[in-house]
C-alpha cells in the first residue's frame, strides 16, 4: 500500500524532511508584516492586503516569493530523494545540475498561481464577493495541480508539458487524487486541533502548527504522492527488473 511505503520512504528521508525547518526563519519577517497570517500549519495573506500602501504590498509579496522559492526547492529535493530510492538516478548530476533548475519551474508556477489568486481574491473581495465562495475556488483549483511537483521532477518536461501530465494522471488516478485529498484535509483539521490546544495554555499554537507542517505533514505528502506517482506508471518495477 502506498501510505505504508511512503511512511517507510519518509523515515529513511529524515534529513530531508527536517530540512523544511529552515523555512521558519520567514516566521519573523511574516509576523512583522501586516496582513499575513500564520494559522493551520500554514501562511496565510489577507485578501485586504492590495488596499495597503504600494511600498507594503510590494514589500509583502516580495518576501513571500522568496519564501515560495525555497519551499519549491525543498519540495523538489524531497520528490527526488523518493525517486533515487525507487529508480536509477546519478544523484551528483541531477543535484548539480538539474535540481535547481526543476526547483526554479515549480517555483515559477507558484509564484505566478499565488500573485495572481491574490490579486484578483482581493479584487473580488473589494466587489463583494463572498470570501468562502473564493476560498472553495481557490482550492478546487490548486487541487488540480497537486501532483505538478512529482510531474516535474521524476518526467523533467517543460512546465507546460508537466501541467497536462499532471492533469492527465490525476484523471486516470481520480481515487488516488482524493486519497491524498482526504489525509490532507484531516490532517489539517487535526492540526486546527493541535493548535487551539496549545493556543489555550501558551497562545503559540500557530508557530507549533507551522513546524509540524514544515517537518511532517508536507514532506510526508510530496512522499506520499511521489509514490503513488511513479508506482501508477510502474516506474518502480521497471527499474527493479533492470537491476
């Protein structure tokens, strides 16, 4: 069963996951800017922030791209630690001179996908839209590209080419789609938990969300999904019978 591999993959990955961490020295920054928000193991933006000075929103976005870019990175490391353990890859040159370049694509698709959801959610907002009605949007449409990470790193196509692979495997595999959906999601309620536990004794329970997230909860998922990847495709047994 892929769960049971991928916990399997994630423990002999530690060092990996546990690189994710390195991203909460953006706690700082992001608490010091206005309109943004840590909470469920997330970063999470005020639509409102368009309506502040220039200076402030520019300053805003800028720090979450570079958060973006790093978190693609560490994305991408953690897709391609699953793959060398599962097929033959010549780990110094892809660390060399293919991870940067995987990571920088997916992190071109993030950065494009976030400034213009936050964009037009704020504009939306400001017509009077309703906010649940952009947040429901805005998820059904980033689920469509959950497996973009692992099209990107395991296929290395053009990002337009890894978009439609990711479309097509998520239509051939719609009960792996919402198996991943599903542990998500529960995760995330279970963090909700974790977090208005803590914020009851200590009212730190945003920070402790986020480190779980970082350190657990996201890495297992590009685990997860970067099995049930290249096992759909049989990449795994292709590479055993070769051996």
């Amino acid at each position: 069963m892929s769960f049971a591999s991928a916990i399997i993959s994630y423990k002999k990955n530690l060092s990996t996951a546990f690189s994710f961490a390195l991203l909460l020295v953006f706690v700082l920054p992001f608490v010091w800017l206005s309109n943004v928000f840590i909470s469920s193991g997330t970063v999470l933006i005020d639509y409102g922030f368009i309506k502040e000075p220039i200076l402030d929103a520019v300053l805003l976005l800028i720090t979450l791209l570079v958060f973006l870019y790093f978190y693609s990175l560490f994305v991408c490391l953690m897709v391609f630690s699953v793959r060398k353990d599962l097929s033959n890859v010549k780990i110094n040159y892809f660390l060399n001179e293919k991870i940067h370049k995987l990571a920088f694509k997916y992190f071109r698709f993030l950065a494009i996908f976030t400034v213009i959801a936050a964009l037009v959610s704020s504009l939306l907002i400001a017509y009077g839209f309703p906010i649940e009605a952009i947040n429901l949007i805005l998820f059904i449409i980033s689920s469509s590209f959950l497996f973009l990470a692992q099209t990107i790193v395991v296929d290395e196509e053009s990002l337009s080419s890894s978009v439609l692979t990711n479309w097509d495997f998520i239509t051939k595999n719609f009960s792996d789609f919402i198996l991943v959906i599903i542990i998500g999601l529960v995760s995330i309620f279970l963090l909700q938990l974790f977090e208005f536990i803590i914020d009851y004794f200590l009212l730190v329970g945003n920070f402790f969300s986020l480190l779980i997230a970082l350190v657990f909860l996201v890495p297992f998922l590009e685990v997860l999904k970067t099995r049930i990847y290249m096992e759909r495709f049989e990449l795994i047994k292709i590479y055993h019978s070769n051996k």
